[in-house]
C-alpha cells in the first residue's frame, strides 16, 4: 500500500460488527460455524496459524488474494473466485485478531473479517485455529451474512452451494497447512 491507498473502498456493510469474535451472531444473518479437525501437536498448529496469518489458507483453498498486508485489525483484502466474465471480488476488512502467543498447553489464533462494498454478501466471517489439551489441531469457520443484492438473494442455492465448497477448502487448505504441504504436495516446514 503506497502512500495511504487503499485496495477496496468504502465501509464495512453490515452490523454486527464483531459478532464471530462474541460468538453472537445475528438472528437474521444465516449463521454457520463449521469445526474440522486438521492436524496433531504444537508444530502442526504453528504452521496452520502462521498460514492463516499471511493468507496462505486462502490461496491454498483457490482464492486469488490481494491484501494491503499480512492479516492485522483495520488491513483490507479482496480475494477472488471463478474464472473469467465469472470471477466474483470479494472485498473485506480484518476486524478483530486473537495473534498467537507463545507457550504451552491449549492455544489459540485467528480473526474475522466483514464485508465492504462490492462483496456479494453483508456479514462476517471469522477463522480460528486451536490446538486443545490433547494435542489436537482444530479449524473452527464461523459466518453469517445476507446477500448484499436482488441479484445474489435470486441466486441463493448457488451461493449457498458456493459458501459450502469455499469452506471444504478452506479446511483442505487448513489441514495441508498444518502438514506442512504446500500447494504443489511437497513437504515444508
């Protein structure tokens, strides 16, 4: 980001604000948390949230990112899908950050972000990574939102079908994530 230009514009499109990190989400808003098991021990959790962290789960889950920064309260991204005439831009803003913490024993990292002008939904998602007291490495997904248009409200049963696919692959993403296999199937880490 070169001298104060931001890469999506306007302001956050929803109320709420915050709602994923409460854990109270709006009535009205179609609420889904999703909870995966994705991995064993402290090295498998840090490398699930340093992925998480620097957008890394995103990309791996098929999305196109452009973020002003790695994740951090206040940073915009706009992460894209589809392909061609059909790609869908999907501006946010990262809201709320729980930054790892070192240490032993039950841990956990994440964020949430809403959505700006521009995003085919009004609402929130939130990521969350912990690792509990036996060692097990957890991807907990929540959202809500509404469609932000007549046009995304008339398509429902393809959006709702597209916010389904988009978090199995955050989940894949995550559990590859915290094996340390990047993209191409090859160990790191």
């Amino acid at each position: 980001m070169r001298g104060g230009e931001r890469i999506a514009a306007g302001e956050l499109t929803y109320s709420g604000v915050g709602a994923t990190e409460s854990g109270r989400l709006p009535a009205d808003g179609n609420g889904i948390v999703t909870r995966a098991h994705i991995g064993d021990g402290e090295a498998a959790y840090r490398r699930a949230v340093h992925g998480l962290m620097t957008w890394q789960l995103h990309r791996g889950a098929g999305l196109r990112v452009r973020a002003e920064s790695d994740v951090a309260p206040g940073v915009r991204v706009v992460s894209g899908f589809g392909v061609g005439p059909f790609r869908v831009d999907a501006p946010c803003e990262v809201v709320w950050v729980h930054p790892p913490r070192p240490g032993a024993g039950p841990q956990s990292a994440g964020f949430g972000y809403g959505t700006l002008p521009g995003h085919p939904v009004r609402g929130e998602e939130s990521f969350e990574i912990s690792l509990d007291e036996a060692g097990r490495v957890l991807i907990t997904i929540t959202a809500f939102g509404v469609p932000s248009t007549w046009f995304y409200a008339a398509g429902r049963p393809v959006t709702d079908r597209a916010r389904r696919l988009v978090t199995s692959r955050y989940v894949r993403s995550a559990q590859e994530l915290a094996a340390g296999v990047n993209r191409a199937g090859v160990s790191g880490c």
